[in-house]
C-alpha cells in the first residue's frame, strides 16, 4: 500500500500560517515578477479565478472581492516544506519527495496499521505541528493513491483523506476520475482516449492491454497496471541526479546595462555550481542565453545564446562565472532593452568521473574543500552569505515583487513578533 500526502493550496497555506486573518479571504500568490497566479485558496477558485492568469487582466476582480495577493516567497515555502517532509518521514518506514508540497509513504510493512487511522493522526499532526492542511490518499499503487487523493479533496474535504482499500472503493474513484485527471494523462492523451470512448479511469482499465500498449507505448502499459492495482511505478527515496541544470530570471525592469547583466550571469552560474555539488556532480559545457521582451514589439529585438566547453568538467563557482562572463561578452550587443539572462550547465558527469586534462594544474582537493565549507556556511547563515565579488551585494537585477511576505521562518530580521 502507498500514501500520498498533499499539502492542500500549499503555497497560500503558507501565506495565511502567520497572518490567521486571511483564514476566510481569498488569497492568491503571483509567479515570479508578479506576473500570473500561480496558487490559490479554495474561496479564491470559487469567485472564479484561474490558474495561469495575469494579475493584471484581473485586478478588478482583486478589489472586488479584497482578495489577499502574495509575491512568490520561496524561501519560506522551501523551509516549511522541509519541515513537512521532516514530520512525514516519522510515520513510515520509506518516503518519496515528489515535490515540494507531496511526498509517497511506503506502508507495506504496516500490515497491522490501521491505515486509516494513521491517515488522520498524518493529516492532525501535521496540521497541529506546522499548521498546514493536508490530504491524504491511500491505494495499492501510486497512481491510485495520487487518485485517492484528489478523490479525498474533492468529494471528502472536511475529513481529507481517503483510503482505497477495498475492491469496491478502488472501483468508486475510478468511475469518478475522468481519464484527463488520471496522473501521467495529458491534453493530447486525454483527447486521443476520448476519442476512442474512453472517459473516465474505469473505462480505461478495461482497454484490451495490446491496444494500450499501441496507442500509449509502454509507459501507457505501466499506466494500465497502475490503475489495475499492479505497482509498475518505480520508487525514489532520493532524487535521480539531473541531467542538465537551468537558472534564469525575468528581471524586474528591462536592461541595457551590460553590468548588471554580468552580476546577473554570475549569480545564476553560482547557484548552477551549488547545485552541481548538491548532487556531486561536474559540467562540461555552459550554455548563456539572453532575450529581450518579445512582447514589447515597439522595442528592438534581440535574443542569442552560446554553448562554450570546459577544458575540464568542474562544479567550481568561479570556473563556472569566468565562463558565463565570457559567454556575455560573446553574446552581448549594445542598443537593447534585455528581459532575461540564464545559464545552463549541461554534459553533467560524476565528480568521481571527472577525466583531468593533461595542464590541469588544479588543486582539486583543496578546492573541494573550499567549495565545501563555503555550501556549509550559506546553509547555515543563509544563501549568498559567502559569495565572489562578481556577485555583487545589491542584485541590481532582482525580480519584482510588491506584495511580498516576510521569510518568517529562515531570517532573524524577519521572524514572527507578538505583543503581549
């Protein structure tokens, strides 16, 4: 059996942990540069707004209905996820982050557990620990416990969990659940299956297994055992390594200043190199792409990008900003308004694997140790705390962000008062 544990509108969940009078109001929370919504409470969906729409197409519903608007605050959404994922961990034997607001719980070895009950004592604790309202389904396979869940939300809110454990209720979520629903579906598979008088998860698990396998390609197969009860899912306790790593960021107002295009490059492969040694591992080629704001046609256009290769594949900060900044300087043309600037690290290979060029004269050792300390030392007294002067101190280029919250969880300055 797999649980699935969902924090419920978790990025306005947050919002509200620290300000109780927005419990009622609707609350919506803005993608970066505050640009379209990107979460909402349960009374902000019922008063009609969408996801994916732009705040400024619908600032008069806003006002209209005193909806609480938020900038997108990740460092606070990043560390109650933590703590979330922390407290889920101490009620199964093996645990799964899927993402930042949903984590599988392993329950085959709790053949005893009342698993129901233990799906309320999951949703009470961590609503009385952290504060943040969970779902939570139970199934035989991922798919149905990711199904299970969505079926708890929508048909058992108040109670918010729903356990499949029986051939009739396996039965009940699957008629429920229309096939563009079912986790792994997407439009053009959706409307395929429609097509084929196929509407809902029920009537997909009886599909003739050969046919599936044609249409959906084995992936479509596992899909099928999935919702027939068979695990075909494979499981993660830690996260595959990633194969290509990005960092980019709109900025705030449109720049021609090549400056702070360079502080920006520099910041961006700074945090390529953290994550490469995150998962320990090394680049070999770094790709600088920048763009003007394609929407804005008054203006001149310009995009362009460049790959360059590394003499020898390295996750160091200031191998991977010497690089970026060479990349802007090929790629950079004066007379243009720039919207956004971003680094990608590609050809990763293990640090372990790392084939050394015959003039590398590199301490890599000492450097290691370096780059260690310094990871240490920013998760510890907050990001950036240790930096390159390259970097700059200011962020000339930061996003814009209004309504932004305070991070009331990772800065002292910032932590939660009360008067007494």
């Amino acid at each position: 059996m797999f649980a699935l544990v969902d924090c419920n509108n978790f990025y306005a969940s947050c919002e509200r942990l620290f300000q109780p009078s927005l419990a009622k109001r609707p609350v919506v929370v803005l993608s970066n540069n505050d640009g379209c919504t990107i979460a909402r409470s349960e009374e902000a969906k019922q008063i009609g707004i969408q996801m994916g729409t732009p705040a400024f197409m619908i600032a008069d519903l806003f006002k209209k209905h005193d909806v609480a608007v938020f900038s997108s605050n990740y460092p606070l959404y990043g560390d109650i996820s933590d703590r979330v994922m922390k407290t889920l961990a101490r009620f199964a034997p093996a645990m799964e982050i899927y993402s930042i607001d949903e984590a599988f719980l392993d329950l085959d070895n709790m053949a005893y557990t009342d698993l129901g009950k233990l799906a309320l004592e999951i949703r009470q604790t961590i609503r009385q620990d952290i504060g943040i309202p969970v779902s939570v389904g139970i199934a035989t396979t991922k798919t149905l416990a990711k199904m299970a869940n969505r079926y708890a939300k929508k048909k058992h809110r108040q109670l918010g969990v729903f356990s499949a454990d029986s051939p009739a209720l396996v039965h009940e979520i699957l008629a429920y659940t229309a096939v563009e629903d079912i986790w792994g579906i997407g439009c053009q598979y959706a409307a395929m299956l429609k097509r084929n008088g196929f509407h809902t998860a029920l009537d997909l698990t009886r599909a003739p297994e050969d046919w599936i396998r044609s249409q959906m390609t084995v992936v479509g197969q596992r899909l099928w055992n999935e919702l027939k009860g068979i695990p075909a899912t494979a499981w993660q306790t830690t996260p595959a390594a990633k194969k290509n790593i990005c960092t980019s960021r709109s900025f705030g107002k449109p720049t021609g200043d090549k400056s702070i295009l360079a502080e920006a490059a520099s910041n961006h492969a700074a945090t390529c190199a953290a994550k490469l040694r995150a998962q320990h591992s090394c680049t070999g080629f770094i790709h600088v792409f920048i763009h003007t704001n394609q929407h804005k046609i008054h203006l001149p256009q310009y995009a362009r990008s460049v790959t360059l290769e590394l003499e020898t594949p390295s996750n160091e900060t200031g191998t991977l900003i010497h690089f970026a900044l060479k990349g802007l300087d090929i790629i950079f043309s004066e007379g243009y308004l720039f919207k956004k600037i971003g680094i990608m690290v590609q050809g990763l290979v293990p640090e372990t694997q790392v084939q050394g060029g015959l003039f590398d004269k590199t301490d890599r050792k000492k450097s290691g140790a370096l780059y260690k300390t310094v990871d240490e030392l920013n998760n510890w007294l907050g990001r950036d705390t240790v930096r390159m002067a390259a970097q700059g101190f200011e962020k000339r280029y930061r996003l814009r962000a209004d309504h932004l919250s305070q991070r009331y969880t990772t800065r002292m300055n910032e932590i939660l008062k009360v008067r007494i």
